[in-house]
C-alpha cells in the first residue's frame, strides 16, 4: 500500500523538523511514501529511498499572494465558509492556497507518470493540506481513507488572530479520522464538534529513547530550542539567565526569528556576553547530536502558547529536567517526574528563583560524590563506575525535585533515591532489583519515576 503525505514544508528548507523521526516509520510500513509539499524546491533533506519528494511549490511571496487572490475568488474548489467580513480576506487566500496546491498535485502526478492504487492520504496539518487531501480523495481516489494530524495553531481557535481556524469544521467532517497529538486536544475538538467525536482520537508525536549524558564538568548548561518569536517569551529566559549574575551559568539558544536583537542586546549589555551560543535555525539531527555530545542541565520552556512540544519530549528523552510554562497540553508530558511546571504568568524574578535552585542542587550534588568517591578510597574500596553513575542520577534527581519544591519529590521519592544510593554505595546492588526489592512499600508509579529517570 501506498501513502501521499501532505506537509507545509518537509523535507525541503528546515521546518517541520520533526517529521524526520517519523518519516522512518511510514516508510516501513508503506510500500511508497509521496510526500507532496507546499514549499518551493530549496534544501532537500534526507529521505529513506522509498520515499519520493515533490514540491508543490506554494511559496508566502508577493506574487503569490496575488495568484492565490486570484484562485480564490475564481477557481476556488468548496463553499465559502460564513465568517463575516473580518474574516473575508483569511478565507480567500485559503481558499486559493488549496485550489493552487490541488491544481499543481494533478500536474505532479501527471509529468511524473506517478501511479496510485487507493493510497492513503495523510495530511501533517489540519489546514489547507487538510482540505487538499479531502479535494484528492473525492475527486481523484473515492475509495481511499483521509487522515490528518492537528497541532496547536491548526487546532485551538484562541491561537489564532480574531479566534479563527479556517475550515475547521469542513476538515472535520470530510476525514476519515483526526488525530489531536495531545488527550487536551482531542478533548478540546470533542468538545466543539461532538457530532464527530468518534472519528477524533489523540496520537502523541513522541520521540526516541536516548541515554542521558553525564559528566561533572561544573558549568551549569541551560538549553532552549524554539523560534525566537514573541510568544515564546525567550528574551524573558534572558533576563532570567543575566540577572542570576554567575559565571558557571552557560546557554544554549537553538533558534532563529524576530526577538533575535532583543534578546543578544539584553545579553550584550551585561556579564553575559560571553557565557552563551545561539545555534540559530538548526536541523533536527544536529540539535540531537548536540545533547548526544554535551550535558545538560535544564531545559526552559517559558511560551504562553503550545500544542504538545516536541522539544520538551526531546529533553525528556536524554534526561534532562525541565522547566516549563503549564500551557496547552504541556502538563502532558512535564510532571514532578520531569521537572516543573509553572504558571505562564509567573514573574522574571520567581523564574530566576527557580533556576538558582537548579543551579545550586548540581553544585551540591558534584560536591557530593567527590566527597563519597573520597570517602570510599579512604576505606580502600574503589567505586564501580556503571553503579556510582545509577546512583549519581538518583542522587541528582532527588535533589533537583527537593530544591524546586516540587510536589511529592522530598517523600517518598526522595527517601527512595536515599535509600538506593545506600544500597550501591554500601553493597553494589543492581539500581532496578534494590528499588523492587527493598522498597515496595512505595506505590509502583513512585518506583518507576525514579527508575525511569535513571535510565
């Protein structure tokens, strides 16, 4: 079976960054992926071989914008939705976007001698790609099924300007099922569109497994990865970072866009200016080889708008705590098992106060087993470096939720990280059996927090 997948951008430029990881996974279970994108032919990513790509080549430019007037107002493939004048002009461009893109398909397809057989259409989007594959499935494969994702600006109404996502209900109605990447999602369509309840079910993103990196290196690394945009709010991770004053403090901005000068001036402007790196506009595999090669501290997600990150799963994928706003469905994924999440509204100052936590528990935490590896050399023993390592990050974890004040982090899971680190230093017992063994007390999703973390 054969899959056209519609995207706004992948794989050429570097948006959508994320379908990388997932583009293994339909390209294993298709026999061909199509990936059909709205974005002019530019820098062509790694694709696997059974993987064709073809630009659709529907480009934001000025003479774009004029053409897609044009198709909208006079080629335009479905009923105008009823939205008021306010949203007249939105509605026009959408709808030539899709007529331009369903057009250009039908030439694609026809100039490569492309042949499909009831092919399932997937679209990344529950935008205009949505109603591009809706347009293909009933004019050109009936008997096929159509499917989209949605994320958080093709999802929520308040995301957008003048509370309005374009066709959402058209796209709703016309797929054959719908897949919110978050339970907060799914419950928020549901709730709108309980008619369609049935056909719309949550699917996270996710990401893969990575082990942690570890080191002692005393430089406290702060990562953000994120579009440098308003609603992000990093120039207010800045402020943050400068007004903490400490020269162990390094940063780490992957990102690029409008706040860019705003932030570097703050910076700049200060005793900072040398303790920080911005990566810009990164791909994918070299941001993952980055936190392959280096050891992170803390991971800062401070944005007053999200769907469900995936740069979060990332971090949460190498180990690293986070801390993060409690917006959209970030609750999700960031618990006391985590890291710590914060109120969006929470000032500068108490985020500040929140990362001097973080700072000094690893501080203390290096200071402490330097003192136990000395202790244990004085006692002619010599440490076992895979179980010193467990019991580092047992150590570190339980520590790092005491000072953040996290809830349910001093008891019991403080006690469990305690009693497990006795145990290793003391008699070398494996990290999973000593917590299963000698702690079974504790609820098991305790048990796993810890065990989970450690891995």
């Amino acid at each position: 079976m054969d899959c056209i997948f519609l995207t706004t951008e992948f794989p050429y430029n570097t948006g959508e960054q994320f379908i990388e990881n997932e583009i293994d996974y339909l390209s294993q279970n298709f026999e061909h992926v199509f990936i059909f994108s709205l974005q002019s032919k530019t820098i062509e990513r790694r694709t696997p071989e059974n993987v064709k790509n073809f630009s659709l080549n529907i480009s934001n430019r000025k003479f774009k914008k004029i053409k897609k007037l044009y198709y909208g107002l006079f080629h335009h493939q479905i009923k105008f939705e009823k939205t008021g004048l306010q949203n007249l002009l939105t509605n026009i461009l959408y709808q030539g976007t899709v007529s331009l893109a369903y057009k250009e398909f039908k030439k694609v397809i026809k100039k490569n001698k492309i042949e499909l057989n009831n092919p399932l259409i997937y679209s990344y989007w529950m935008g205009p790609t949505a109603t591009l594959g809706i347009l293909i499935k009933n004019n050109l494969f009936k008997k096929t099924k159509f499917i989209t994702r949605c994320h958080s600006i093709d999802l929520y109404s308040f995301a957008n300007k003048r509370n309005y996502v374009p066709y959402q209900l058209f796209n709703i109605k016309n797929s054959d099922f719908v897949f919110p990447i978050s339970k907060h999602g799914e419950n928020y369509l549901k709730n709108l569109y309980p008619d369609y309840k049935e056909k719309i079910i949550f699917s996270y993103l996710g990401t893969k497994h990575y082990k942690s990196i570890n080191s002692d290196t005393v430089p406290f690394r702060i990562l953000t990865c994120s579009h440098l945009i308003p609603l992000k709010r990093v120039e207010k991770i800045a402020e943050a970072i400068v007004s903490i004053n400490d020269n162990d403090i390094y940063w780490d901005c992957f990102g690029d866009g409008p706040c860019k000068k705003e932030i570097l001036d703050k910076l700049n402007n200060s005793n900072f200016k040398e303790n920080y790196i911005f990566h810009g506009q990164t791909k994918y595999s070299d941001v993952i080889d980055f936190y392959k090669n280096h050891k992170i501290d803390l991971f800062i997600n401070f944005s007053t708008l999200e769907g469900l990150p995936v740069s979060l799963m990332e971090a949460i994928s190498f180990g690293v705590p986070c801390i993060a706003t409690n917006v959209g469905a970030t609750s999700e994924i960031i618990n006391d098992s985590t890291g710590m999440l914060v109120d969006k509204n929470i000032s500068v100052d108490e985020l500040k106060q929140h990362m001097e936590c973080a700072l000094t528990s690893t501080k203390e935490y290096i200071m402490a087993r330097e003192a136990q590896n000395k202790a244990m050399l004085a006692q002619g023993k010599k440490p076992n470096e895979r179980t010193l390592k467990r019991m580092e990050i047992a150590n570190a974890f339980a520590k790092f939720g005491e000072n953040l004040g996290m809830q349910g982090a001093v008891t019991p899971r403080d006690r469990i990280a305690t009693r497990v680190s006795n145990y290793l230093l003391e008699q070398g017992i494996d990290f999973k059996r000593s917590i299963y063994k000698d702690n079974e007390t504790f609820e098991n999703n305790e048990l796993n927090a810890v065990y989970e973390y450690s891995r």
